[in-house]
C-alpha cells in the first residue's frame, strides 16, 4: 500500500492521503469523488517523449529533435510531469524541468499547461510542487527566464522581477 | 609533449602553439615572453577550494560552505579557471562555471575576476573561453543574470539584455 502527499489544499501543508493507480502526488485529495479524474503531479522522468512533443505542439512551441530533448530531460536536476488521472488511464497535461548545480541554483526550464487545463490554477499548483521540490533539495536561488505575458503569473508565484537590478541575458550563435 | 590552444588572438582562432607547466590553453601565445608570466584558461576541477574562496575574498563575496562549493562544482556543466603561470608556479586569478541540460541551455554563474588582473581584457577573454567551451558542445542558449554593473561588459561580448521582453526573475526563501 503506497500512500499519497496531498498538496496545496486551503492550508499547503502535506499529509498522506489515498493512492492512484500511478506514482505521485494528488492534487486536492480530501475532495476526491473516485468517478471524477484526479490531477497528479510526479517527478518521474519515465516520460513518453512522443506525449510530452504533442503537449508541446498543442501551445505551439517549436517542435525540437527527441535525440536532444531526451538528454536535456536526463540532465536536469528536477523534472516534473502533472497528470489527469481516472482509473487506469492518464494524460500528460503539464511539464516542467530544471536545470541546477545540486547546491544554491536552480533555473526552471519548459514550463507548459495544456490550453484545455489553463486557467483553473493547475500551472501555479504545478509551479508550487517544483518550487517545493527544489526546496526541500535545498536550493535557495530558484530562476527562470520568463515571456512578457507570464511575468505577472510568476509574479503571482512569488518570482521577483529583476531584483536589485540583477539582469537576464542571453547569447545566442550568429 | 603536450601542445596548448592559442585563443583570442587576433583573429579568435585556435591553433596549437607552445606548452606549458599546467594544462590548459594559452592566452596570446605567439607574444610569449619565457621569463614573463603567462595567462592559462582550462577546464579542470581540481581546483583548490581555499584558494578559490580567497580569491572571491578579494572581489568581497560572502563566504559559501566549501561543501555547497565543492558539491556545485562537482554537477557544474562547465568550470572554467583562469591562472597567471610562470614556471612551475600558477595562481588562480578568475573563475566561472555554468549549469546546463547538456542539450539546449547553460547559465553561467560566479564570473570573478581577481581585481588586481582587471581592465586588461582578461575577463572578457575568459567568458570568450568559456563561450566556446559551451559553443562546442553544442549549447545554443547561454544565459546569466548580471548584476547592474557588468551589463555593458556582459553586452560588449554579445549579451543580450531582455530579448524579445523575456525577463530574468528570482525566487528566494521567505
């Protein structure tokens, strides 16, 4: 018998819970109705590639060669995969990964929520389970690279924007 | 008989050229002077961790747990070290090391330069270094967060400042 963290319920606390057919953590736990599909976050980095292309597809980012993306994923420090789970059957709907040097940084890499499930708070729940992945590693200095159009989202997660003047920058090849 | 790289002449290109008591490779070799100290880059990790940390002393860094140190050095994608070398006696006199997925992205963290070897281009010859170290294994997206006063160092060698809007941002424990 595997018992399960609930996670970011009113009070943020974890505690065990009930189990699911795979590995994880659930969302929510004390307001599961078994006939309804659970949300499951994991750090397994058993993940199909071909899934992981389409959930990518399905926000439009760039299609990238598996050959690299596979290695990417095996040199992360943390990769986390959230799940719509009912019965035997799941589906990826949301990534992310980092990058760290295993002791003061970390930068968050790949952040995607399929466009069916946005807007219900699964990308900040999904966000807070890596932050505190991370942090029980702990990793102080947690990083990311973000679009205009999600600065506000980070924001609301607790990210601060160019703190005391401290600037992203990037290079790229000619 | 060990040959070393010559890097960041005239022409940025590498060939071999003169060897040297340490490994590594050779800043400007074709001026070389035998009774003047000599610029070493390399790549290696055995690097003394007090001597590290004296010279971060110097530059005025907090002090770090030199088993975080050692720990961040060792899962490090890239260290890069630069040493002033005369005979079979060599100094460090800057450092640099970069996290990485292997694949697609780096971020460079703790760029120092010893200050008594500043503003002779040393420092920019070093990221240079460490750029092509990336370059050649493929890493296209090098990033960093820059502290206000090394943006323009930092743009000079082809940095880019919030591309495209996209911002570095922060996460810290409360």
């Amino acid at each position: 018998m595997v018992f399960w963290k609930k996670l970011f319920s009113n009070s943020d606390a974890v505690t065990t819970s009930e189990t699911t057919e795979f590995g994880g953590e659930l969302l929510n736990s004390e307001n599961q109705d078994a006939s309804q599909p659970q949300i499951v976050f994991s750090t397994e980095r058993d993940i199909d590639f071909y899934e992981l292309e389409e959930l990518c597809d399905r926000v439009g980012w760039a299609r990238r060669p598996l050959r690299k993306v596979k290695k990417a994923i095996e040199h992360s420090f943390l990769v986390v995969s959230m799940w719509e789970v009912q019965g035997k059957k799941r589906r990826l709907i949301g990534f992310a990964r980092a990058t760290s040097d295993h002791a003061f940084n970390a930068t968050i890499w790949d952040v995607v929520v399929d466009p069916k499930f946005q807007s219900r708070g699964l990308g900040k729940a999904m966000m807070k389970y890596a932050i505190s992945q991370l942090r029980s590693a702990d990793i102080s200095n947690i990083t990311l690279f973000a679009d205009p159009q999600v600065v506000k989202f980070y924001q609301r997660l607790g990210f601060i924007l160019d703190p005391e003047g401290i600037k992203g920058m990037f290079w790229y090849p000619d």
